[in-house]
C-alpha cells in the first residue's frame, strides 16, 4: 500500500460526494423493504394456502358422508321400501329368462298384493344401520316375511318398527 501527498484541494475532489452516498443507503433500504414485501405476500399466500387445504379437508369429508348415506340409501333394503312405497310387490315365484335359447326356468305367476309379503325386513343388522328411510305404516302393519324363496306359506315375523320407519344401512 502507497501513501500520498496530496494538497486539500485535491483531498476535496477525490473525496466521493454526499449524493452517491445517499442514493447507495436508499438503495439497500429499497432493496431490504421489497424483501420485506415479498416475505409479507409469501407469508400471506401461505396462510391463504392452509385454509384452502382445510377447506378442502373438510369438503372431502363432507362428501363421503353424503356418498355414504347415497349408498346407504341404495341399498337393497331401502329400494324394496321405495317400491313397496309405489305400490310394487315381490313376487315369490321368481324365473330366469334366458335370452340366447329363448327358455324360461320356473313357473311364473302374477304377484298380487294381498298375499305378497313386504319385501323390506330387517336385511341388515341394527348396529350397522345408520340413515333412516320413510316407510308408511300402513304397509309396517301387515309385515311378514317369507322364509325363502322357495316357500310360499309366509312366517312370523319378530321384527318391531318404531314410529313406522325402518333403518338403513350405510355399508355398500
């Protein structure tokens, strides 16, 4: 390193001037305030992001629960309440049609509605039931329940309805 002698006046001309230094100090302040907005904006994006995974969470969660309560209603013991409810009724003398040889197995017979049984009992345990359907308790009055599909002489039933519904299954 080199040491000069230079008069003041040169002194004052290489000394740099009071305006490079404050355009030097506003620009990293400039620079440090747009870091901080940018951190600001990204930390707001953030917590804009969890609530809409939230959101999100909770929207799946809602959605199986209808998606379940659709499949329960779906089920079998529910769309035999619907048809009894349209007036449909079970015919115990069930066929098979078979189409390519054009054959019929079984005997088929009309299904007439007094001595059909109501085809809705208690398919599914109780503990597993979980959404209720609507049934009248017109048609609850006269349950029985045939002992298979085979038999023709209706059985007891030991099934109690309350307030005239039946619960439904929410199992698939």
């Amino acid at each position: 390193m080199a040491v000069y002698m230079v008069s003041q006046a040169q002194a004052k001309q290489l000394r740099p001037k009071m305006t490079a230094g404050l355009i030097l100090v506003a620009g990293i302040i400039v620079v440090m305030l747009g870091q901080l907005v940018l951190n600001m904006i990204l930390t707001q994006d953030a917590y804009h992001l969890r609530s809409l995974k939230l959101e999100k969470r909770d929207l799946t969660t809602q959605v199986q629960i209808l998606q379940e309560e659709v499949d329960s209603l779906a089920s079998p013991q529910n769309l035999a309440d619907a048809a009894n409810r349209l007036g449909m009724v079970a015919n115990p003398a069930s066929v098979l049609l078979d189409i390519e040889n054009d054959k019929v197995f079984g005997k088929p017979k009309p299904a007439s509605a007094a001595s059909a049984a109501v085809a809705s009992a208690n398919l599914v345990a109780n503990a597993a039931m979980g959404t209720v359907s609507d049934f009248s308790e017109a048609t609850v009055a006269s349950a029985e329940v045939a002992e298979s599909v085979e038999t023709e002489k209706p059985a007891a039933s030991g099934l109690v309805l309350e307030q005239g519904l039946i619960p439904a299954s929410p199992t698939r």
